[in-house]
C-alpha cells in the first residue's frame, strides 16, 4: 500500500469582508455588563436576571450593583460570564430599568 501524496494545493485565502456585513451596533464581546438593582426590588428579581444571563453564555464578566443598606451600592462580580447581544441588555433593562443598564 503507498500511500499517494495528493496534496490540496488551494492555498487558504481570506474571505474578503462585504460591505453589506450586517451593521448591528456592536458590543464588545467581553465587555462588562454593570447591573444596577433598583433599592427595595424584590428578591425573585435576582433569580430572573440570573435566569435571563444563563442563556447567554459568553465572556462578559457581569457587576451586579446591591443596594447596601440604604448607603450607596455594593459592587459584586458574579460567576456568569455572558455574550452582550442586544436581545440580552434589552431584556436585562426591561427587569431592571433602562437606566440600571450599562
């Protein structure tokens, strides 16, 4: 058995990038989502924020910003890393305001 040496002889040439790729404004795909939790939410508010992140996995780290005590906001990074598509940020400003948003 020899083996033959037929080689793929296309050399790999990039695509060339169209004018026309969709403009969608876009986010840095690890660029870190800050989520305000407006004072006096209600908990479950947590648990459908955490359920909205889960899906979309990504490589944006999350800030979830607490009320603390009625002094300000404490700061937390969560575990979730997520992909800040448009369909995310839209439906994290609907749970917590547009403004709790950036």
């Amino acid at each position: 058995g020899g083996y033959s040496s037929a080689r793929n002889s296309s050399s790999a040439t990039a695509a060339p990038r169209s004018a026309s790729a969709t403009v969608i404004p876009v986010i840095r795909q690890d660029h870190p989502i800050s989520i305000t939790i407006p004072s006096g939410s209600d908990k479950s508010l947590l648990n459908e924020i955490k359920n909205v992140l889960l899906g979309y996995p990504g490589e944006a780290a999350v800030m979830l910003r607490l009320p603390n005590n009625g002094s300000g906001f404490k700061e937390i990074k969560i575990k979730t890393k997520v992909s800040p598509t448009p369909v995310l940020i839209r439906q994290l400003k609907d749970l917590v305001g547009r403004e709790n948003v950036a």
